[in-house]
C-alpha cells in the first residue's frame, strides 16, 4: 500500500475518532482530550505518541487556556507521565478524584486548574494496550463508571488504531 493510501486511510480513521471522541468529551464535561497510540521500540520497550489532542473552548470549565494553545507544551510531561502509568497498568487512571486520594497530586501551573480531572483510558486489542484515550476538565466529573460506558467505543478505536503503523 503506497504511503498517500494510507495517509488518506489514516485520516478518515483519524476523523471518525474525532466525531466519537467529541460526544465522549460532551457528555463527560471534558475541555481537552487527547488520543496516543502505543508503540514498541526494537528493544521491547513501549511508548505512547500523541496522534489527535482536541479542544472545546465553548465548555466553560475550569480550565484556562491563552490564544497560542500552550496548553500542550506546559502539560506534556504530565501527559507522558500518565500515559506511560495506564500503559504499565493497563487499567483506567483517574487523577484529582476526591474519591481517590491516592491519585491526587498537585501541579503548578497556570494553564490548568489543580482540581481539574484527569480521566486516561487505556485501549486494549486483545491482550495488548494499543491507545490511549484522555480527557482533562471539569471538576470531579469522571468516575469509573465510564470505563465500562465507553467499552463499545474504545473497542472501535482499538479496532482503528491498531492498524496506524506503516508496515
């Protein structure tokens, strides 16, 4: 398959998690959300790369954002750091839930309110985390709960997401 078919592939793949991950980040209150696809190095070791972050400015939570959307920078090692904890547990992570404190951790930083949640999700094909999905705002929105509402639609993106690798 020539690298323009996939591209092209790749992009519709990319736009349909775009329009399942917008209802998603509706119905959680979320103002970010991000998907990483996980991969593996030649020594074994697994890492996430960021494919899509998306944004919703027209959710007022309680989260702040300047026109330059640093957002991304100024978090991207916090990103990494949890994505890279569900990769290793293989298990949903929430982040600043009052109803775990055990999660809780506070970040300095303008951009991001350090009540805001962090719900990261972890995709899974068969055995294996493929993806990533994260959503960040609103204040103790998310709950475990979701993990099992959204099955059907993480079930999808491991069925998309899983084939984004150029052979």
């Amino acid at each position: 398959m020539s690298e323009i078919v996939y591209d092209e592939l790749s992009n519709k793949k990319i736009e349909l998690l775009h329009d399942y991950l917008d209802k998603i980040m509706r119905s959680m209150e979320s103002q970010y959300g991000y998907v990483s696809q996980v991969l593996s190095d030649d020594r074994g070791y697994n890492f996430n790369t960021l494919i899509q972050m998306y944004h919703m400015p027209e959710l007022n939570v309680s989260i702040s954002i300047d026109k330059d959307f640093n957002f991304l920078e100024d978090v991207n090692s916090t990103l990494e750091f949890y994505s890279n904890q569900v990769i290793t547990l293989g298990k949903p992570l929430i982040i600043n839930d009052f109803n775990l404190e055990s999660n809780s951790f506070t970040l300095y930083n303008s951009t991001i309110h350090e009540d805001s949640a962090w719900y990261v999700i972890p995709i899974h094909h068969y055995d294996k985390t493929v993806a990533i999905l994260g959503l960040i705002g609103g204040l103790y929105k998310f709950n475990v709960f979701y993990f099992e509402m959204f099955q059907p639609f993480m079930i999808l993106c491991s069925e998309l997401l899983s084939n984004l690798v150029i052979a």
